[in-house]
C-alpha cells in the first residue's frame, strides 16, 4: 500500500459507514487535506462460499465505488482517493494509517467491516493504530442556527500523557472547525471520610484547576482563536462525559488516564463512551506522532 496522507475512512457501504463518509469528508475539506477511502474485503476459508474468489472482489469493488460516488456528490471540491484491499480489515486500516491524521470508522458495520469497534476489530484499531480513531456514531445532529455557531469540541483531560495528547487533537479540531472547546476534569465526589487528616477537599479542587489552566497553556498558544471553557465537574467520568457529548461534534479522550479518569477507553469508561456516546469519539494514544505536535 502507498503510503497515505490525509483522513482515512474505512467504508463498508451499511448506513454506519455512510455516517462515516460524511464525517470524514467534512473533516477532510476542513483540514485541507486528502481523504482516502478505503474498503477491505476478506475471504473467510473457513466458511462454504456463495460466490467465486474472482466476484466477491468485483461486489467489493462496486461498494467502494458507490461510496466514492456519493462523495462526488455531496463534497465535489474535495479530493477522494479509493483504495481496495484484501485482508484483515484492521490490519489494512492500520496499514493505510500509519502515515495519515486520522482514521474514521463507523460504529457498526456489515461486510468486511461486521462489528467495528464493539468487536475484535475495533479493539485492535484502538489499541495499536499509529494515528487517532474516530467512531463515528449517535444520531446526526442538526445543523446548528447560523447565530449558534458551530457545535463544540469536548475532551476528557487529567494530566495523564493520553490526555494531554487528547487535548492536542481536541485544539486541532476546535480550531479546524472553527468551534468552541469544553475541557472537562471529572471530579469525584469524596467524602469527608475518605480524605486523609488535614486534607481540604476544596483546596483538592482549586488545585485541580490550577494544573487545567496550565495544561491549557500550549494549546492556547498554538491555537489562540479558539474559545475555550472548562469545567471541573463533580461526577463519575463516564456519566460526565456522557452528558457532554450531547449535541457537540466530538467527544475526544486518551486511551490512558490517570485520577478521575483512569483507564480511560481502554477500561470501562473509555468502552462505555466508545459504545454509547452521543456524538463522535476520538481515541488518541499518548505514544501517536501528533502528541508532541
């Protein structure tokens, strides 16, 4: 496989993938960049075969090119790259990820994509992709009123090297898009008992969002047109951002946390969010080439 640039979008032709599509595209135009779309069918030697090796290709190559056509509809201006592979679709996503800025999948999917993310796939695209994931899933928000602006940018921080690669991205994508950002500290409810003797649970608090705001510095300087607003909300995590991700474009975490969100995707947060969010879910890994960016 050349080596690719840009946004990548795995397609499968189900309706989850055309969500997919559509994100993507709409990402891409506002980076400025390529997107790749990519459609990666399998032949299972373990199962009784309906067609010959030679027509499973040629139906793939029809769905590909079915969602190539819907983007020449829908974005015209925007430059589409389709590529077919054979294979294991998450090594072939990743494969095509290992040079791009980002990987867009749906969050269901039939075909050579069946159970993205909420099966063996989507664990392995979370766990070892080289670039962010994005699950593309909830229901499509309405386009906001011109006098609202577009719909805002949210990410999950602790200080965790996840997370600070996650609030890169998020700054990234407010700025692309012309958002506003919400950072969002999920702050446990502790009770008088659990704390240790001469510990202020307010003074926890304000020392919380000392450590927000200089975590906010870098961000800030890269990308000073974007408003941010942060929050240090009392709460479990999962809850938190669950309710936070209601109507926004993007819901960005790390895939480790540290504190109030720790195991953050990787644990039973990161699943509930990836599984039941409603909005789009960026996963960025604090290892990935943009966390020093």
């Amino acid at each position: 496989m050349n080596t690719i640039n840009g946004v990548v979008v795995g397609y499968d032709g189900s309706d989850a993938g055309v969500r997919a599509l559509d994100w993507a595209a709409a990402e891409a135009g506002a980076r400025g960049v390529p997107l790749t779309v990519v459609h990666v069918w399998e032949l299972n030697v373990g199962s009784s075969m309906g067609m010959p090796v030679v027509d499973l290709r040629t139906v793939a190559q029809e769905t590909l090119e079915n969602g190539v056509g819907h983007l020449r509809e829908t974005a015209p201006d925007l430059e589409v790259k389709p590529v077919l592979e054979r294979g294991t679709p998450a090594a072939r996503l990743i494969e095509a990820g290992s040079h791009a800025d980002l990987i867009v999948v749906g969050s269901r999917g039939w075909g050579g994509f069946t159970g993205l993310m909420l099966g063996s796939v989507g664990a392995h695209l979370a766990a070892h992709a080289p670039c962010p994931v994005v699950v593309v899933r909830g229901e499509p928000e309405p386009e906001p009123a011109p006098e609202q602006g577009p719909a805002r940018v949210v990410v999950g921080v602790d200080g965790s090297p996840g997370s600070r690669a996650a609030l890169a991205l998020a700054f990234t994508e407010a700025d692309a898009h012309g958002a506003p950002l919400t950072v969002l500290v999920a702050w446990e409810d502790a009770r008088p008992d659990d704390l240790p003797p001469l510990v202020d649970a307010e003074g926890l608090r304000e020392a919380a969002e000392t450590r927000l705001e200089q975590l906010l510095i870098p961000g800030r300087e890269r990308h000073p047109a974007v408003d941010v607003r942060t929050q240090v909300v009392e709460g479990a995590p999962r809850e938190v951002l669950m309710r936070a991700s209601s109507g926004a474009r993007l819901l960005v975490v790390g895939s480790r946390g540290l504190g109030g969100v720790r195991g953050l995707l990787l644990g039973s947060v990161g699943h509930a969010l990836v599984h039941h969010a409603l909005c789009p879910v960026a996963i960025f890994h604090a290892h990935e080439r943009a966390a020093g960016t």
